[in-house]
C-alpha cells in the first residue's frame, strides 16, 4: 500500500480498494491458518479498468461511464476471488483499449516507472506499470491488438495474450468482440501460469468461449530439454522500423536457440503488409457497433446541454467520447456503410482468414514464431499522439496473433542502450498455452546465462 502511495504520479491507478484489500488479507490469512484457503491465496492483483468487479466502477478510462457502477463480477474476476486473490484496485489504460501509449485516457497519461518522461505503452499501460513498479503482483489487462503484451514489453514483463476463447469475456466491456481477450501481466512465467489455470474455461455467460479441458499450466512449465522447431518472419527482421538494439536482441536469441539444438529458421509471410490494415478495419467496424449502446439515456454521462432526444445523443458523445475514440467509430461506421462494405469490411474479413490460414499452415510445420513485440522501447510521452498511423504502426508485429486468434506471449529480453527493456514475442498455435509457458521459462533462462 505504501508504493502505491509514494508511486501515485505513475497515475496507473483510477480507484485503490485499500480498506476491502486489508480485510480481505486477514480473513485470507485465517483461512491460512486453517488450511482452506484458495490455489491464489493472497495474491495482489490489479484489473483494467474495462473489467466488472460487482459493486465497483468501471469506466474504460472514458467521461461518457462517468458514475457506472459494475453491477457484477466478469467470470476472470470472479474465479480469482473464490481462489482467495485480492483485488486491490482499477487500473488507467487507453479509453476503451484504443491506443498504444496509455494517452488515450479521459484520466491522464501513465508513467513509465523506469523513465517518467517516457510511455507505459498501452493500451494496458497502468495494468503494466502496476506491476513494474511494484503495486501488485500481477494485472489482469485485455488484447485487443496486443495490448497486454506491446505494455509488457516497454516496461520488462511477462504478458500473455491467449487463444481467443479460453478466457471467457463475461464482464469484459467490449472494444472489437472477435478480437477482444483477457490477458495477464506478471514478473514472472509461473505467475501468468498459475493465474491463467484458474481463470480460464468453459463459462455458460460467454458463448464463444472454448469448452476444452484447462490444463494445470503451472504444473507444466518444466521444458525437459525438449527441442522445437522454430521459426521467425524475415519480414519482422529486416523491417526498416525496427529498432537496431531490438534486431540484434532478436539475432542473439536465434543464435542461442540454434546453439542450444533447436531448429530455427527464416521464413516469409507474403501476407504481411495487409495484417495491420486488416485489423484497423475490423476493430474499428465491430467498435462502431459495440459503442453505439454509450448513449447517455441508461446510464453513464449525459450531456446537460441537450434539448431534444437527437442532441442528447450527439452531444453526449461528443462530449462523453475522446477524440481517438470518436476518430475510431468515424472509421468503423465509414468501413460498414453500405457503399464501402464490400470493399472494406467484406475484404478484410477475406483477408483475416488467409492469414489464420497461413498462420495454421506455418504451425503444422513448426512449433512457434519469434518475432519483436514492437517495433521500439517505450517512446517518449506526446512522441506519436500528433499523428495517429504512426501510433497504429506501434503494433505492427502485436496485430498477428489477435487477427489470426492464436495466442502470444511477450518475454523480457534485454535492454537498449538507454536501459529500457526489450520485449521479444512468441507466438503458437490455437491452445497451445502450455508450450507457450514453458518454452518462454526456458527462454528467459537462455537469455539470463
Ligand atoms: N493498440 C491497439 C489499438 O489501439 C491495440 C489495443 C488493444 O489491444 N486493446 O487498437
């Protein structure tokens, strides 16, 4: 509680449950003494504030839910408090997971706590310096676009994205609905493991989600010297905006996986140059439909200003939305409009498929893809937000695994020359999580030798 206090600037927090946390701690710590309590007992966790927690706020980091009160617990959150985690707070992200440096939030920016003038990355940003700077063990953020991981890797964390469906979305205040997943932030390979294993599975609120077996993942994560078949995009490599330190964090690994006697080798992705257009054109349609609900009529912000139903609307949402996020639906509802449909959002719908196709085509021949998390360390706050392609160019190598719905991690892999940290990502195939785990424990290890 004191970092969370003497670390306040960070501005990672919207609302700290300090009060509830200590009374949770000590009916944890009797539970304890009894021996019944939960696999997570007293594990401090920090939830993005796009995730319900009964009885608490939730905004999105948005004015137009100014006052809403979540009026029950998301499926994720409500599997950590029956294995005896404590919430201790809501956390600032990007307004409704739209951006890439946190300064998309109706609140302010976040800090990154290694650097204060430079970004958290988002749109997770205070679910990922939550963790850095030692306020919580582990955050519950969302990925959308790589959200939980491109955060992880501009502050030195672990962040896993999964295949989309194994985490029910019950709870989760939607962005892009095909696109959106729970993701999870941690110091450490064994935390993610551990929390993921509690909060995933079948859920009868979410129909989308998968009703595959959970297996113990944090029982798993020894590699026992197994050998992989690895593979790493030559396009991800020799891309002219990646940044040189980042290339050659991502050389040296390929050179210690090959020392090591795994196969690793370059391979082309032909598809490449569309997977970001692909996803801005389907995150932004489903978001223009999934927000138009904010209306001021049932809850939330409603623009004082109005006098008839129509002004109401429009001058709530002008008022009660941001401008990247209005930006967003402006586009979504352009991609959907009967003249352009066709040649937007029925295209791109074309085209998310021939990558999901590649990308199954490539893991029926090895068992990941490495590539960067992004393509810089955390940039400097205001750096990109005057133009905003270049912000969308910031999840150039995050976009993949969320259009292709396979899941993806981000690892810790040395710093810059400056000392910020450096994020290299893994990526597999559909419910492979246990691989994934694993084989990044390994990693992390390689690298620290
Ligand atoms: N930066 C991406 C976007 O703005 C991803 C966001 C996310 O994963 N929620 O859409």
């Amino acid at each position: 509680m004191a970092v969370i206090e003497q670390k306040k600037n960070l501005n990672a927090f919207l609302s700290i449950y300090a009060d509830e946390a200590i009374h949770r701690a000590e009916l944890i710590d009797q539970k304890i003494k009894k021996h019944s309590a939960g696999k997570l007992a007293g594990l401090v966790v920090g939830i993005k504030d796009l995730i319900c927690y009964k009885d608490h706020p939730l905004q999105g980091a948005s004015k137009i839910l100014d006052g809403f009160i979540s009026q029950f617990n998301a499926t994720a959150v409500q599997r950590l408090l029956d294995e005896d985690a404590i919430i201790i707070g809501r956390q600032n992200c990007d307004e409704f997971g739209m951006g890439s440096s946190n300064e998309n939030s109706a609140f302010g920016p976040v800090l990154n706590d290694l650097d204060n003038s430079r970004v958290s990355g988002g749109s997770s940003g205070g679910s990922a310096v939550a963790v850095q700077a030692g306020m919580c063990q582990v955050s519950l953020g969302t990925d959308t676009g790589g959200s939980v991981r491109q955060p992880a890797a501009f502050c030195g964390l672990v962040g896993l994205k999964p295949t989309y469906s194994r985490i029910s979305r019950y709870g989760l205040a939607a962005y892009a609905s095909s696109f959106d997943c729970i993701g999870i932030l941690a110091n450490h390979v064994e935390d993610v493991a551990l929390v993921l294993e509690v909060i995933a599975g079948a859920d009868e609120m979410d129909s989308t989600v998968s009703r595959k077996e959970v297996p113990l993942y944090s029982q798993d994560l020894s590699s026992q010297n197994q050998k992989y078949k690895i593979a790493y995009l030559s396009e991800s490599i020799e891309n002219p905006s990646l940044q040189p330190e980042i290339k050659s964090a991502l050389i040296e690994t390929i050179e210690k996986l090959r020392s090591q006697s795994h196969t690793i080798e370059p391979i082309d992705f032909p598809l490449n140059e569309y997977v970001l257009p692909t996803y801005y054109i389907l995150a932004t349609a489903e978001a223009s439909s999934n927000l138009s609900r904010y209306d001021g009529v049932r809850y939330g912000y409603r623009s004082p200003h109005s006098n008839d139903l129509s002004s109401l609307y429009k001058k709530t949402r002008s008022e009660g939305f941001g401008k990247e996020v209005q930006r967003r639906i402006l586009l979504g509802t352009f991609v959907l409009s009967s003249s352009y449909y066709d040649a937007y959002y029925n295209k791109a719908q074309k085209v998310r498929r021939l990558i999901r196709n590649k990308m199954k085509e490539i893991f029926s021949r090895y068992d990941f893809v490495l590539m960067p998390t992004a393509p810089t360390t955390a940039f400097k706050l205001s750096e990109h937000s005057s133009d905003p392609v270049e912000m969308y160019l910031a999840d150039l190598f995050s976009v993949q695994a969320n259009v292709a719905g396979i899941p993806a991690i981000s690892i810790p892999s040395g710093k810059d020359k400056q000392g910020l940290p450096i994020g290299l990502q893994l990526l597999a195939d559909d419910f492979e999580e246990c691989k994934l785990l694993r084989f990044s424990r390994a990693i992390i290890e390689i690298n620290r030798s």
